[in-house]
C-alpha cells in the first residue's frame, strides 16, 4: 500500500502467537489469521485476543470463513456482503 | 488505507462471480476470496481466473487456507511464513 501498509499472514499454533499477531495490528499492518491449526481452546482464546486488539485501537474484523479472520486498522474499510452466512462476529459462542 | 484502498471480501457461488472480483483488484483493492461456497469445478475455474488477473496487473496471491486466497495489488506487500504449509500457489493440482 501507498502508505507502507503490509498484509501480513499469520497460522499460530497456539495462543502465544497472539504476541507477533499484536505487534503487527500496532504497527498498523492490514493482519490476516488462519486460526485452522489451533486447538479449539486456543483458538478461542485468540479469538477473543483479537478481538480486544481491534476494539481497543478502533480498527475492524470480518470473518472470511470460520477458520480465517481479517483486522483491518482504523481507517481501513473491510467490505463483505456475506449475506448468507449467518450471525455476527461478536455473537459467536 | 490512507490511499482510499478498501479490503474487499467475496463469497463466491458461481463463476459468474469472477467479474466483480476482477473489478475490485483492477481497481486496486485488496480483495479476499472465499471459495468454500464453491463446487470444485468452478472453484478451480475461478482460481485459474484469479491467477491470470493478479499475473497480468503484476500483484500478488497468497494462500492463507485452502480456501481463502488473498490477492493484493502491485505494491502492497504480502507476509506469510507458512513453512509448515508445503506447496505454492501455483503448483496446487
């Protein structure tokens, strides 16, 4: 990007990836993660890292599928017109 | 993106659906593919498509899962350390 923004692709495989995952979003690159290679727990306890990570610097997730999420920094528009997936990202149990 | 670049996420059913993907990465965004929606036969369609589409405008595709490909365009960079992943995007069969 223009601006020096990189896409940063991340697949932990366990809960301390969250570190690196952290550090990139701070350093306001676009990050994606490939949550497929977690336990189920760990993979839940990344999710809700993340999610924490993104409300508390403004930016915005969207999940591609259930296995991938994208956080976009503020400022950064995250487009999906998933109309046939059902439910939210923050009301997932 | 400070450049007005958006991420643009797709859930393709079809094909058909190659047109506004390739509409949005001539554009210049970053764009998202989710191909779980797809039968195989038009998965692997759409996956030629896209490799010619980012080949031709000099981006980049990355793999994150099997089916989520991230296509970025020329200048945006692309990380991704997958080393536990084997293969490359362009010789998946």
């Amino acid at each position: 990007m223009a601006d020096g923004r990189s896409i940063v692709v991340f697949h932990p495989t366990s809960y301390r990836d969250s570190r690196p995952i952290g550090e990139r979003f701070r350093d306001g690159d676009v990050v994606l993660c490939d949550l497929s290679w977690l336990e189920p727990d760990e993979a839940h306890r990344l999710v809700d890292f993340v999610a924490g990570l993104v409300f508390g610097l403004g930016g915005n997730i969207d999940k591609v599928t259930t296995h991938v999420l994208v956080l976009a920094p503020p400022g950064v528009t995250v487009l999906d017109d998933a109309e046939h997936l059902t439910g939210s990202f923050y009301n997932q149990s």
